[in-house]
C-alpha cells in the first residue's frame, strides 16, 4: 500500500519529466530526508525512476497516464506537513488532538485542505527509540 506522502509525492512528477529531490520536496513541504526515504521506497515499488546520484526522480511511464487524479485535482488551499509524537505526548492540528498511546515515537503526516485537517497517516518512527 502506499502511504498518503508516497501519493502525492507521485503526483509532483506526474509529468514524466526528471525531478530534483529538493523541489520535491520544497513542493510537498516536507524533509529531503523523507523525500529519499519515499523515493527509495517508490523505485523499489518500481512506480519511479530514481537516479541517486542526481539526486532526481521520474515517473514510470506506465503509471503516468494511470494517477486517480481526482484528490490532488480538487480546488482548494492545500498544505501537507509533519510532526512528530513521543511516547506518550500529543499535538493539536486544526483543532484536534492527537494522542501518542503507544511505547514508541510516532510521525504524523497530516493534510489540510481549505483550512481543515482532511487526512492524517500515522507511522513508527524509524531509527532508534528511547
């Protein structure tokens, strides 16, 4: 399955042509870090193209033509964003709060569209955990 960030990442280069990392994700207002991490992720999917040493993406022709455009075509301000939740702690987006249960840290990657939170993916952070 792929995760709400991989899908609009995909949507960024539906064009075919290359991308650079950094416009990536200058685009989707996220870390470069976690544009690799969902390019590696992609390629290995084999939904893109990544040249790593480039540091550039493009879509595979296959999928290019195949995107279900309708959730990144709708009118509307959109932003996309991220936060992360120790153990234990919480954040309030858009008016609702979100509460870290769990025995390890948690990233939540959130989307507003006309200034309502429309869609929130939770995930394990990676790396080591206190």
């Amino acid at each position: 399955m792929i995760a709400l960030e991989e899908r609009y990442f995909l949507y960024v280069i539906e064009d075919g042509e290359w991308h650079r990392l950094e416009d990536v994700a200058e685009e989707l207002g996220i870390s470069k870090s976690r544009v690799v991490r969902a390019a590696e992720r992609l390629s290995d999917m084999r939904f893109i193209h990544y040249d790593r040493q480039k540091e550039a993406v493009k879509i595979q022709n296959w999928l290019k033509n195949n995107l279900p455009m309708e959730e990144w075509e709708k009118p509307g301000k959109k932003s996309t964003g991220s936060v992360v939740i120790d153990r234990g702690g919480n954040v309030s987006i858009q008016g609702t709060t979100i509460y870290n249960e769990l025995e390890f840290d948690v990233e939540i990657i959130f989307r507003v569209v006309d200034g309502k939170l429309a869609e929130i993916s939770i995930g394990r952070l990676s790396g080591p955990q206190k």
